[in-house]
C-alpha cells in the first residue's frame, strides 16, 4: 500500500510519508518546542534522519548527542533511540527507513511521556 502523503498528527508533533516503496520509507517528521518521542527501538529496520529546521537532543543507546541542521545519525535495528526539542522553534527532521518491514507496528516503546505502549 503506497501511502505518501499521508499526514498523522501526535502529542509532540506529527509526521508526514513523503514516498513509500518496498524496503524503503521516507517521512518528514515535526517536533514541537520541549516535546519528545518516545525512548523506542525497533526490530526489522533501521533509519537515518536529517537535521532540516531547529535543534535537536539526540539519543542512541547511552549516548546523548546535540543536533543542528544539516547534520544526520544513523539508527541501526534494534538501537534505543529518542529525540527531542529542547528549543523554541519547531524541529523538523526528514527520517529515511529501510528494512523488511516497515510498519508503525515495529515499535518497543521503553519510556513515554504519553503514556503509549
């Protein structure tokens, strides 16, 4: 099912799918001022993510690293990671997933300030 385009909205922000093909998904994601998402792993993909507007509080396993943009991590399967926005503006970052399976459904969900499981 192709479903660029899309467009969902969370309690930090929400995200948009830009293009969809197998093994390959591409999102633009928003984060709303002080928000986060969840700490989160995931089994059967990885995902790279881009830095496009605002800063950004990056987490991969027990490293915390700042983000600015322009800059990109790499987030291998099975890798604990979160961001957030501690700034004033919006972040905006675009995250690529490539894998076997690309559903939202492939998602641990370690700590939440939404209390989602």
């Amino acid at each position: 099912m192709n479903e660029a385009n899309y467009k969902e909205e969370r309690p930090w922000g929400g995200f948009e799918i830009l293009h969809e093909e197998a093994g390959l998904k591409v999102k633009r994601i928003m984060v709303k001022p002080g928000k986060r998402l969840s700490l989160q792993s995931h089994e059967q993909r990885a995902e790279n993510w881009v830095v496009v507007r605002g800063k950004a509080r990056f987490t991969l396993n027990d490293e915390t690293i700042a983000l600015e943009p322009r800059q990109s991590v790499f987030i291998p399967a099975k890798g604990r990671h979160r961001i957030e926005n501690p700034g004033e503006e919006e972040l905006v970052f675009i995250e690529v997933q490539t894998g076997t399976y690309l559903g939202e459904d492939d998602i641990i969900r370690y700590q939440d300030d939404f209390n989602r499981r």
